[in-house]
C-alpha cells in the first residue's frame, strides 16, 4: 500500500515536473522569438495553445530564421493588412513550409506542419515546435560565439525519450571544459545520424547526467522562485552542473564524460567552446585512446596465451612430479636409514664421524673428490693416476667445500648441548696440515673477530644461552684451555706459558686430569672471547710450506660444566674441544730446524691416537693410552663414558690425495670404535646422600678392619710365640692342619670352631715388587679374590710379620679389600708391618686369582681367615659392596673393561702346587714339624697325606683320587 503511494506520488511529481519543464521551455523560446522578432502578442509563460496559435501562421517562425539566416526564406506571407481579406490557412501554410526547408537546410530539428493545427495538439506535438525554436536560439548563440556557423546543436529536453535522441558523434563535444559542454551530449544529428559510434560508456553517462539534471530541476523546483526562471538558462544549468558536480559522487562521472572538464568544473559559466581544434584533438585523444585499448587487447591475448602456455607447463611438472616423488621417497628412505644408524651407533656408543672438505685453494689444482652423497659417502680417486680405484668411504656427515661455519655447528648442536644434561663430550678436529682443523675450531685464520666464529666460541655461547634458559638450574661453568707441544702440556690460560709445564696426574677413576691448569669461570660469552683470544696469542704455530699459519701444538679447550637444581640433583660434566696439529709430510712441509723437532712431535703422538684408535677398533685388551700424553688426556673421550666426534679434515687437492687417503682411512677406523651407551653424571640428592653415606661407611669399616686385623696380628704374633713354646709342653700328636679349600666351608664345619686354637692367616703378596713398588693408596679399589686356601703356617711363627701390609684374604669367594687410609697405611709402616720383600713362602698361596683394577696401589691388605668374625665382616662387606656396586659402579660398567685392559693385572696364583720350589717345601715342613713336634715326612710323601701322617699307599690312592690343580707348576715359577 504503502508502495503504492510511493509510487503514484512519485509519478505525480514526475508529471508536474514534466509540465514545468515544458512551461520553462516554452517560456524560453518564446522569450527567443520576442527578442528576435520583437513583441508578437505573448505572455512569459504561454499555454501549449497560446504557444501554438501565435506561431500558426508561420510569420514570426519566417522571421527568426530570417534574422538568424538572411534570406533562407525569400517569400513571407505576412499577416494581410486591417481593411483587406484576411490571408488563407494555405498562404500561412506556405510561410510554415519555407520555414521547416530552411530549417532542415540548416540540420536542425524540425516539425511536421500539421503539428501547428488545432486538432493535433497531443502531448509531443508543442514539444516538437518548441525544441525546434530553442535549436534555432542555440544556433543563433553558437554563431554569436564563433562567428561562423559551426556543427548545429541544439537544446533537447532531458524528458524527451532516449529513441528521439540522435548523437552527431563528430560534433559530440567529448571533454568540454565547461559545464554547459556536457549539455552537448545530448544533441541530436538533425540527419537522424545513428548513435551506433557513441560506447555504452557514453550512453551511461549520458543518463547519469540526465538524472542530475533531473534532480537539479526538482530541486531548483521546489526553491522556485522568479527569479530562478529570469535567469539566462545556460547560466542557470551551468550553476546547477557545477553544483552538482563538485559533490563527490559525481567525480567519476564528471571524469567519465570529461577528464579536462573535472579540471575545469569550478568554471560554470565559461561557454561552450566548439573549435574544430579542439575537437580534433579530442579525436586524437580518442584515437590514441582507442590505439592504446588495442594494445592492452594485443597485451591481454598475449597474457592469454602465456596463462596458456604456463598452464601446460604447470600441467608437464606435476606430470614429471610423479618421477620426482619416487625420488623424493628414495631420498626420504634414505635420510631414514641414516638417522636409524646415527641412533645405533648412538647406542652402541660409536665415535661418530664428520668429513669436512676445505675449498680448492689454488685454482689450478685438481680436486681428489669425485663424489659426495647426501647419504655421507665420498669417493675419492687420484686425479694424478685415473686408473687407480675409487676410494669409497661413509661417515655420519659429510661437508662440502662450500658449508659455512653455521651449518657445522648445527649439526654438532645436539651434541655440544648434552654437556649440560651431564655427558662428557669431546670433539676432535683430525687432519692433515692445513685442511681447515683450527678454521673449523676457531675460526678463519684462528681469528675470533670475524662473524665466521669457530665451534669453540659458538659452543659456549650455546651454553651460556642454555644456561641463562634453565632458569631452575645453577650452572657452574669454568674453562682450561691447554697445548701439547713437544709433549710437554702447557698451560694457554697461563700468563707466562713457557715456566707453565704441566703434569698429568692420574685421578681416583683412573683417568688422567690437569689439576695444575688455570682453571678459570666464565660468566658471559665476552669472557670466553678474551679467554680464547688469550689461548690462541699463547698457542704455538708457525709458517710452514703448506701453511701459512700452521698450529705446531694439539690444543685442548676443556669447558667444566657444573649444574644444581632447586631440588639439589647435581650434574657434572666436561667439554673437550681439540684441534689437533696436523700431520706433515716433512718433505712437503718442508720443515727444518725446531719447525722439524714440532712436526716429529706432531706426528708421534698422532701415531699413537692411531694405535689407540686401532686398539681400541680391534676390542684388544690393551688400549696404549701411556704412549703419548695425547692419549692420556685424551683417554676419558676415547675410552670413557663420552660422547665423542671427530672432524675429519681433508684438503682436496690432488697433491694431498695420500694424506687425504690416510685421513679418511683413520676416521673411518675411528668410527667403528664402540664406546657402549653414554651416560650422564647426573645424580638426584638422595642418591648423592646415599653415596655420602656409603663413603662414611666405608671408611669406618676400613678403619674396623684396620683394626681389627692389627689385633689379629698382634694375637697371632702371641699364639705362634705360644706355639714355639708348645712341643716341650704337650706330647706331639698327629694333626691335619691344611684345610683344603676351594670352598672356606670344607675346611671348616659349620657351627664348629676350628681345631686350632690359631686362626690360619696367610698373607697375600700382591704381584711381585715392581707392581708394589707403583702401588698408592687411593681411592677404593677393590681386589676380586676367587677362591683361597686357608692354611695354618707354621712360619708365621717364625716371621710373623713378614707380609703385613699386603691384602688380608678371607676365605669368601670374593672378598673386596680396602685400601687403607693414609694415615692408617703410615700407622701400619709403622707398627713394624712394611716388610714387603721379605715373604719366603709364597708356595703356600693357594687357588688365589686376584683381579685388580688398572690403578696400582701400595698397601694392600689381604687376610685370610676362618674365624666366625671374618665371616661376618665379610657378609658386611658384601652386602656393602653390592650396594655400593648398584649406586657406583651401575654407571661405571663401562669403564670397568677398559680399565680391565689397560692394565691386565689378572693374577693367578696357585698354591696348591705340589711342585713348589724347595725352599718353600723345606720351610713348611719345619713349620709343620714346629706345630706338631712330629719328624719330617719323607719326600715321597704327598702333602696331603704328609700331613694326615698317612701311608704312602694311601696318599697315592688319594693323588689318584684328587688330581692336582692344573698349571699350578708354572704359576707357582711365576711367584718365584
Ligand atoms: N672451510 C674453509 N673455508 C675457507 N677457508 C678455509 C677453510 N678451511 C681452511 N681454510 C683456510 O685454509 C688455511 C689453512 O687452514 P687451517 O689453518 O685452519 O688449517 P689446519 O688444519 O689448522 O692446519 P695446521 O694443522 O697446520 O694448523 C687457512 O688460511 C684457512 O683460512
């Protein structure tokens, strides 16, 4: 309903304003008539009918034109005077027909006669006539302008229908800079000419201005005043246009019709301009805007046909991309086999190995590499002999000539980080002389002031970034940095380096350390900076032929890295970063004078890591870690619980193929040595009060057994002195004294106390004197004692205290001693018990094998005895050791066969030994006869038998029965 209205007040307003705008435009060309031709009997505003009956005779229409064209129409029928007849309606007709031919001569809108009857006023008929006045005036105003008669407009109203508008395209005056030029679109080619040259874009502005002229008019309207309608109407639409099309919205249109006219639009009264120029150059405008239309056209084909042409191509790649995802997998497959054996060897502990190749540094070298897989492969060949084979090795990581110093460390990242979860790590930078250990290490020309750092620098900034990241852990980091030069170890952190020889001490894991080295903390990467730079300015190098700067020295950057949690757990763990010297040809190097003292130097003690390396390949029991103080400080990495790499250098001139060949050689044997799964010296608070425990218990059962075993010996000492005294008081009576044992419980019976009133006691010797003489208390070793033979020794009468500061075996099958305190051990010097050289029968030891850690110690007490009370000190012992085991040794085990290696001190010693020289034989029967007061058996007898007082029938019975122990001859030699 409400619609409804809208619309029908809507065509109401439309009406009326329809009405008005005719009334206006008949008020103008009616206005135009009077000024040509002078008053002809017309209101202002006339009616459609007035309009019509003052114009019927066609006189003031013959006139105008007249005036406006002299002489276009020759004959006018003018009005008949007063007193004759009156003109007829075909005289007028006639006037009416000249005026329509001058008016078509002239190209402008025109009229049929008929429209000026009576009967034929219908809507459009007035219309027709007053357009046709109104073209008349703006031709009229047009030649006034120009002063010719140029193309003829004429004013159309906008309410006129689209289909009566007829667009001369050639006089369309495209861009006026003027307002009123807009207007100019609306003229119509009084020849009918088609519109078909005018775009749509025309035709849409066209409307748009028809619809602000519309508006404008409405609004004018509704502001009617009378002023409005005294106004020149090309003034009056001017100031509506300018208007209009300040406001915003009409911009583009304004820039649509006209991009000059937008310029210019604050000029509403300027006239419409028509020169033939200007609209030359509007049509030069459009030509070149119709060329450039043709361009972008010719553009857009070709974008068209590159779309095309990519599309194919697109559709070709992802074709040849189903190839390539059968390569992509491959190389997926690949990159999975790697990372697969990286953690197996990770778990089987393996030194993991990374090549890095330096770039070509002379051009006209030739290179040795012939290939690099992504999968750690290289091939090598001598470019000098083709025809030798093709070298092929694998390594964890291979790195090109052109990876960056970044890149490296990225990939040693992981490594380098678990120094502060509590695993030793070592990195070992190997190679020949000059192919790139110290760049990789530290850097370009062992600089630290480029962006190029080396690992070292980058590694503790890592730390430090860890550190401070940890915000719940303490972290403790202090730095050693020490060389190997001439095999002397020198202090780099050290002011005066030459006076700072230091010595490698071996410490309570047996593994070597430098206690002397500066050790210094470090708080910020600044300080590791002045730390580095110090060691580098200390550290020995020296121009050679195939360096310039050639590192003389191994040196070794030690970072001690310490951490504590809030809830106590501690970790402690070390970095060692060396860069190793390099190996030299002397010949190539040519190295003289103190430059050939370093290189033989150098080249030693890399020989011995090769023979370490090698050992340590060939799983052989003896690792020579001794050989060079290299492999002493580096035994912990090779042969400890580290996680190790080394970076195999290689220069890749064809000149250096062999020392290439031998560097690839030597990682390749270094990466199949297998450390066993590293572990982290981390340990919580209970476990560290635990071991705390342990240790105070250990020492106080140390200083019980100490003694307790003086007491024994001072008791001992008393009943032997008893013993010598007994013959002369009891009658001799036979007496099996030996107590055969592999087992302590044959030898005893349980619950019964042994038959002597003397505890048997033997003292062990440990293995000969040059061992004893490098023996040191320290620490706590243990001694694995399998099986003991328990004898009653009549010398210990005689000699008492002749082995008292050897080990006290008991008879358990293994029974760990203690090593003594120092002060304890000088205690027990001097109680008169150090009488080491002084043991005569060692033929009495029986079934002893000791097993001994790799530390040597002095003072080492064994006692063996079969007393209730040794027995439960050794259940004590036990039950200690195995829980000592459990929270020590658990994480030891790797060391343990190492250890076991490096000194073999498996000893097997056998008393049992019926071929036992005859000193001993000849001591233990005075012994015997000293304890029994029985004569001597004859030496036909068999020990046993001898001394069960048995006949010799019987004791060969019993020899046949129990065989003797087997190579108790050559051990027992061994002992002597
Ligand atoms: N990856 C590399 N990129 C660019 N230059 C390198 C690279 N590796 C080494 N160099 C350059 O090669 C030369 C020798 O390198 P560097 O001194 O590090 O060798 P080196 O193995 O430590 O030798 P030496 O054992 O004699 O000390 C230096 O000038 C170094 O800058």
């Amino acid at each position: 309903m409400a619609e409804a209205r809208r619309v029908s007040f809507r065509d109401g307003r439309f009406a009326s304003r329809k009405t008005e705008e005719a009334a206006w435009r008949r008020h103008q060309a009616a206005a135009w008539l009077e000024s040509m031709v002078g008053p002809f009997g017309l209101t202002h505003c006339p009616s459609e009918q007035e309009f019509v009956a003052a114009l019927r005779n066609g006189i003031v229409l013959c006139k105008a034109i007249n005036k406006i064209q002299p002489g276009v129409v020759p004959k006018v029928v003018a009005n008949a005077p007063c007193d004759s007849q009156p003109s007829t309606a075909f005289q007028y007709f006639e006037n009416i027909r000249n005026f329509l031919v001058a008016v078509q001569a002239l190209k402008l809108p025109s009229f049929e006669a008929s429209d000026l009857e009576k009967d034929n006023l219908d809507a459009g008929s007035v219309g027709k006539i007053v357009d046709c006045v109104n073209s008349l005036k703006s031709y009229q105003e047009r030649k006034k302008c120009s002063g010719t008669y140029g193309p003829v407009k004429y004013m159309k109203s906008p309410l006129a229908p689209r289909s009566a508008i007829h667009v001369q395209s050639e006089n369309v005056t495209l861009g006026s800079s003027t307002p009123q030029k807009c207007l100019d679109l609306t003229e119509i080619d009084a020849e009918g000419q088609s519109s078909q040259n005018v775009g749509p874009n025309m035709e849409e502005a066209i409307g748009k201005l028809q619809r602000i002229i519309l508006d404008c008019m409405i609004s004018c309207k509704e502001n009617l005043n009378q002023d409005v309608l005294k106004k020149d109407p090309v003034t009056l639409v001017g100031t509506i246009l300018s208007n209009q099309l300040e406001k915003e919205q009409f911009k583009p249109l304004l820039q649509l019709i006209s991009p000059e006219g937008a310029a210019t639009k604050n000029e509403p009264n300027q006239h419409i301009e028509c020169s033939n120029s200007q609209n030359e150059n509007r049509l030069r405008l459009l030509e070149a805007q119709e060329s450039e239309l043709l361009e972008l056209k010719t553009m857009f084909q070709e974008v068209k046909v590159d779309f095309r042409s990519l599309q194919t191509q697109f559709q070709d790649d992802i074709t040849e991309l189903g190839i390539s995802k059968a390569a992509l997998g491959y190389n997926q497959a690949v990159k999975e086999n790697r990372n697969l054996y990286n953690m197996l060897q990770e778990v089987r502990g393996n030194i993991r190995v990374f090549c890095r190749i330096r770039p070509l540094m002379n051009s006209k070298s030739i290179s040795s590499i012939e290939h690099v897989g992504n999968d750690g492969s290289i091939m090598v060949c001598d470019p000098y002999k083709p025809q030798t084979t093709r070298k092929i090795f694998q390594f964890n990581q291979i790195f090109g000539p052109t990876t960056t110093q970044d890149e490296i460390y990225r990939e040693t990242q992981s490594l380098i980080r678990s120094v502060m979860d509590g695993y030793n790590v070592c990195i070992l930078a190997y190679g020949q002389t000059g192919s790139g250990k110290t760049h990789t290490m530290c850097g370009p020309s062992g600089g630290l002031s480029s962006n190029d750092l080396g690992i070292n620098y980058m590694a503790l900034n890592d730390l430090f970034t860890i550190s401070t990241s940890r915000e719940d852990v303490k972290y403790d980091i202090r730095v050693q940095m020490v060389e190997i030069y001439n095999e002397q170890v020198r202090d780099l952190l050290s002011e005066d380096t030459s006076s700072t020889k230091l010595d490698i001490r071996s410490s309570s894991n047996g593994l070597f350390n430098l206690p002397d080295a500066k050790m210094c903390p470090v708080q910020s990467p600044s300080d590791v900076m002045t730390l580095m730079l110090l060691g580098e300015k200390h550290r020995a190098s020296g121009p050679t032929a195939m360096n310039n700067r050639s590192s003389r020295s191994h040196s070794i950057l030690t970072v001690h890295v310490n951490g504590k949690d809030i809830s106590g757990n501690v970790s402690c763990s070390c970095l060692h970063l060396v860069d190793l010297a390099g190996s030299e040809r002397v010949d190539r190097s040519e190295a003289t004078g103190d430059r050939l003292k370093e290189a033989q130097h150098i080249n030693k003690s890399l020989s011995c890591l090769g023979d370490v390396i090698t050992a340590l390949a060939q799983k052989n029991s003896h690792i020579p870690y001794r050989n060079s103080k290299l492999t002493q400080l580096l035994q912990s990495s090779l042969g400890g619980n580290a996680k190790t790499l080394m970076l195999a250098h290689i220069s890749p001139e064809g000149e250096s193929y062999v020392e290439t060949l031998s560097t690839l050689k030597f990682a390749q044997r270094a990466s199949t040595v297998e450390l066993g799964t590293a572990h982290a010296n981390k340990e919580s608070n209970d476990i560290r009060e635990l071991k705390e425990q342990v240790e105070t218990l250990k020492k106080a059962l140390a200083t019980k057994e100490f003694e307790r075993s003086s007491l024994k010996l001072k008791e001992n000492t008393v009943t032997s002195e008893r013993t010598k005294q007994l013959p002369q008081r009891t009658p001799p009576r036979p007496r099996r004294l030996s107590l055969e044992t592999t087992s302590s419980e044959k030898g005893s019976i349980p619950g019964k106390p042994p038959k002597s009133p003397v505890s048997a006691m033997t003292f062990n010797r440990d293995h000969g004197t040059a061992r004893d003489k490098e023996c040191r208390i320290d620490g706590f070793n243990r001694t694995k004692i399998h099986g003991s033979v328990i004898q009653m020794s009549p010398t210990l009468s005689e000699e008492p205290v002749g082995h008292e500061n050897e080990k006290i075996v008991t008879t358990d099958d293994m029974v760990t001693s203690y090593q003594l305190p120092p002060d304890g051990y000088n205690q027990y010097k001097q109680s008169g018990l150090d009488t080491l050289q002084r043991t005569p029968c060692r033929s009495r030891y029986m079934g002893v094998q000791v097993s001994q850690t790799e530390e040597p110690s002095d003072a080492k007490l064994d006692k063996t005895t079969t007393s209730s009370v040794a027995k439960r000190g050794s259940h004590l012992r036990r039950s200690i050791q195995s829980s000592i085991g459990k929270l020590i040794h658990g994480s030891e085990r790797r060391n343990t066969p190492h250890s076991a290696q490096a000194t073999p001190a498996k000893i097997t010693t056998n008393a049992n030994n019926d071929g036992a020289s005859p000193i001993t034989t000849n001591a233990r029967l005075r012994r015997r006869q000293s304890l029994t007061g029985l004569p001597p058996p004859s030496t036909t007898m068999s020990r046993r038998s001898s001394l069960g007082g048995k006949s010799d029938s019987s004791s060969s019975d019993r020899k046949a029965k129990t065989p003797p122990l087997m190579n108790s001859a050559a051990k027992a030699k061994r002992w002597l």
